[in-house]
C-alpha cells in the first residue's frame, strides 16, 4: 500500500496520507512520500492549488511512536536540521497555497502538518491538540513556531504546555480552523474553496501570499518595500490591466465573486 496517495485533477492535487489503521501517523517512508508530492506539486505549471487529507476518519495523529519505538532505520522519521522536516514538508516554502481537510484527530505531527498548510477546512469531527505533551515528544516541525502565530500566544501556551484537546467549533473560534462544516461534506466542501482560489489570477494572489509569508523578522519599512515588489511583478505582469478591464465591462461589481 502506498503511503501517500495522489490524485492530480487540474487545476488541484490531493494529496491523501493512506494509513488508516494507524490513524495516519506518520513514519519516514510516509514523510518522505509527502514530500515528494508537493515538490512535484509546486513544480507543476497546470496546479494551483493543493489539498492535504488523511484517509479513514483521521486526518494525521502526528509521528508514528511505534516507528520511533521499533528502532528500525528504515521506517524512522529523519531527524537532521538540513533537508526535510520529519513530518515530510513542514520546512517547506511552496510557492502555492495548500489547505488542510480535517476530520478526526490532527494532533501532535499532526496539527504542525494542518499548521503548514495555508488554510484549514475541518469537519464536525475534527479534533486539534498537542497530544504529544504526554510522551515527551517535542514539536519539531514548526509547531512553536506557526500555531502561536496563527492563534495568538496565550492560546498557543494553552493548546502547547496543557496538550489538551480542542475541538472544532472552538479551534474556528480562534482561527486555527478558517472553515468547520457537517460531517460527510469536508472532501466537496474543500475542493470548492480550493477552486475558488485557483480560479483568480495567480500571478497577484501568489505574490500577496509570499509577502505575507516573508513578513515575519522584517522591520515594518522591510517589509512594505518587500510588498511592493511583489506588487510590481503583478502589475508588470498584465494581470491587473486585464483585471480592470473586466471591472470596467461589468464582472465582479457589488463584490460578487
């Protein structure tokens, strides 16, 4: 069975984490896998935008502890401050947008997987939490870093120091969900925001996206001449003379999409 399996629709690529029996952990096989997919995803000129689920009724329970447990070189998790994380992407830059679909559990690897991605649709089921507080397994693919920046501090040191459970309602409540919806609707549901964003004009929004990516450690001033040049390549690139165009002739007035 592959760990990783991809499904390439144009203009979207799932990508679905395929062991279910153990909840969808993740082992160094699978984390090289998912790396892979969305290399190629990012490479890929006909993709725009991808999207990350778990099979079954979990979307990702973090590492596999039992793959750490075993002792078996082939199956570990590769554990080196150069190249990939050991979830697989999490150190990743992609130059497109990724959204998580959540159901179950996303905890530990996890939720820094869900963190990585740049929006996250969960279901009435979802389940976030930093479960892996109680075996002393730290968070090493971008978990201090992302969940306090998308939540806040005060609520990172909660979900963080307590490991405590978070469910769906209350993670949308302080945003680390962006989209909770009924139980059977997460996989159409996605796929149609996923479209959404695919079919605006990508030049401009994958420029917004990378600026505000590179914000962070940038003094303020840094950081507007950084928007701006992105904003530049937009504009030289006709996007947005095509754009104003289409305005003037009647498309998209009243704020309709």
């Amino acid at each position: 069975m592959d760990e990783v399996l991809v499904e390439r629709r144009p203009p979207l690529l799932w990508v679905t984490l395929n062991r279910p029996q153990a909840r969808n952990a993740v082992d160094g096989v699978t984390a090289a896998q998912l790396a892979a997919a969305f290399r190629e995803f990012d490479a890929d000129p006909e993709l725009s935008v991808a999207i990350l689920s778990g099979a079954g009724e979990h979307f990702c329970a973090g590492a596999d502890l039992k793959a750490v447990a075993g002792g078996d070189p082939a199956r570990a998790n590769r554990i080196d401050t150069a190249g990939d994380g050991p979830m697989g992407p999490s150190r990743m830059q992609l130059s497109k947008p990724v959204i998580a679909a959540v159901s179950g559990y996303c905890v530990a690897g996890g939720i820094e997987l869900a963190l990585w991605c740049d929006l996250r649709v969960a279901d009435e089921t979802a389940v976030f939490g930093v479960f892996c507080r109680r075996f002393g397994v730290p968070l090493i693919d971008g978990g201090t870093v992302r969940l306090p920046r998308a939540i806040g501090m005060s609520r990172a040191m909660d979900m963080i120091l307590t490991g405590r459970p978070v469910a769906a309602q209350e993670a949308l409540s302080f945003g680390l969900a962006n989209r909770v919806v009924p139980r059977g609707r997460l996989q159409d549901e996605t796929e149609k925001l996923a479209l959404q964003l695919a079919a605006f004009p990508q030049q401009c929004l994958r420029g917004d996206r990378r600026s505000a990516y590179e914000q962070w450690g940038m003094a303020e001033q840094e950081a507007l001449d950084n928007e701006f040049r992105h904003g530049l390549k937009t504009l030289r690139s006709g996007e947005t003379v095509a754009g104003a165009a289409r305005f003037s002739g009647g498309v998209g007035r009243g704020g309709k999409f």
